[in-house]
C-alpha cells in the first residue's frame, strides 16, 4: 500500500510538480527581465560634456558654449546672462555670444537636461577675459556702462591724457546701442570720428576741452556734439552742413568776430544743427 502510495505521488504528482518548478522559472525569468528593464531606465548613465571653451576657467578669444550628451534627451533648458533657450532631442548643443557684450568677469551659465522622469541639472563656471580696446587703449570697464543685455551705452575717456586723432579705431565695433561718448579733457589737436559712421543712437558726442584746431567731420547721427573750450578760430560751414546733429556747441573757443554774423545767418537759413558760440552749453 505504501508502495502503491509512492508510486501514485511520484508517478502521477512529479509531472504537477514540474508543472509548478516551470512556471516558477517562467516567473523568476520574467521578473529578473523586468528588473533589468526597470535598472536600465533608472539607473543608465546619462553623461554631459562641456567640450568648449576648452578652458573655461579662462576665455580670452571667442565665447562659444558647446554641451555634448551621451544619450539625447527629451528636452533641455539653457540659461545664460540675458539668454534663456528651450530645445528638444540632440546629441550636441552649442550657444555661441558677442564677447562685446560680456564684461570681463566671473559667469555661470545652466543647463537641465530631461530624459523620461529623470532630470540632471549642471552649472559650468566660467572666466572671461574680454577687455574693451580701442586704438590702443584699453578701457577699463569702470568707464563702461552697459545696458541689461550688455552692450555698451555710455564710455567715458575723459581726462586719459589722449594726444592721438586716431584713438577711436576700432570703436565701430561697439556703437551698436551707444548713445554718449566723453573725450572731454585731452590733449587732441584733431580726432577721426569716422568710427561713429554708423551710430544711430548718439545723444552726447563731448570733445570740450582739448586742442582742436578745426570742427572734426562727422558723418553719423548725433543730439549734441560739445566743441566748447578747444582753440577752434575758423568756422568750415561745409563740414558743419555734413552734420546729422542738432546742436553744436562751439562755447570758448578761439573764433573769430567776422566769423560770428556768419554764423547767425547759417543758422537763420538752415536751422539744424543749432550753433551755441556764446556762453553756457
């Protein structure tokens, strides 16, 4: 009977018991399936490179910001100064910017990348070097004031010791949004202005206070160009025609009184720019 009973349990239970064994391997398999799927989403390694600047603990040429990821994600954000950029999937981003209108300083730049439900956010710290030059000063940004997007709207080079007409070579690059340029007490005999050629927002032009000689050309847009207090004694009525300026002022300076009632009547005829020989500015 008790053989009987084994043989029924092994001969007619073993194949139930397989049965069970199998789908328990079935179940294990398919759970340590899920378990790597679920590790592989979780637990991948998302890496982000910032591959330029190449240094960015000191930039001195070009401001361009390139991040390379491993796997693309679904979106990103990036944040910088002014500048605030949504993009969707890529490998490689890059943000390129005007060194012209970056002072020279410390800056962090952020970025926050998302793949899935998973986010990873990044600060890159960067130096940059960007000094203002023009002929061959270099300004200090102490003189420089920008606006909320960087760019240069007022410089002040008064009292620098200039001698050189030359000195604003190079200007032509930052008068973008300039509107006041101070060159007031120098030693300039003459100035090329030239450099402001394309200036449309110009409100102050101040030359006072130096040693012209002549009324410099100007072939840009200007409120006001202040000449007062130079050794100008000759009026060029043709150079002044040029003018896209409303006032001159030429207070304190060496002119002669002919050269007054000549004045007068250009000014009764053209109107534009206002010429103020007399005191006060």
């Amino acid at each position: 009977m008790i053989n009987e009973y084994n043989q029924l349990t092994q001969g007619e239970n073993l194949p139930i018991i397989a049965e069970v064994e199998r789908g328990k391997h079935i179940s294990l398999l398919f759970l340590a399936a899920c378990l790597f799927l679920s590790c592989s989403r979780t637990d991948k390694e998302y890496i982000v490179e910032l591959t330029s600047p190449e240094n960015p603990s000191y930039v001195t040429d070009s401001l361009v910001i390139t991040l390379k990821v491993s796997e693309p994600p679904d979106s990103m954000y990036f944040s910088f100064l002014t500048s605030q950029i949504k993009l969707g999937s890529a490998r490689s981003y890059s943000f390129e910017f005007n060194k012209n209108r970056i002072a020279s300083g410390e800056y962090s730049a952020q970025s926050m990348f998302f793949w899935g439900d998973r986010q990873m956010e990044l600060v890159h710290n960067l130096t940059v070097d960007f000094p203002v030059t023009i002929g061959e000063i270099e300004i200090p940004e102490d003189r420089i004031t920008r606006n909320h997007w960087g760019s240069i709207v007022e410089m002040n080079l008064s009292g620098m010791n200039i001698e050189e007409g030359s000195c604003l070579n190079g200007l032509n690059e930052y008068t973008s949004r300039l509107s006041r340029l101070d060159l007031s007490n120098n030693r300039m005999q003459n100035v090329d202005l030239s450099e402001l050629d394309e200036s449309q927002e110009m409100r102050l032009i101040d030359i006072s206070r130096n040693q012209l000689i002549e009324i410099p050309e100007f072939n840009g847009k200007a409120i006001k160009i202040d000449l007062s207090e130079n050794g100008i004694s000759t009026i060029d009525f043709n150079v002044i025609s040029q003018m896209n300026v409303d006032t001159l002022n030429l207070t304190g300076n060496e002119i002669a009184e002919e050269s007054m009632s000549d004045i007068e009547m250009y000014v009764r005829e053209f109107k534009r720019p206002s010429i103020i020989v007399g005191s006060g500015i």
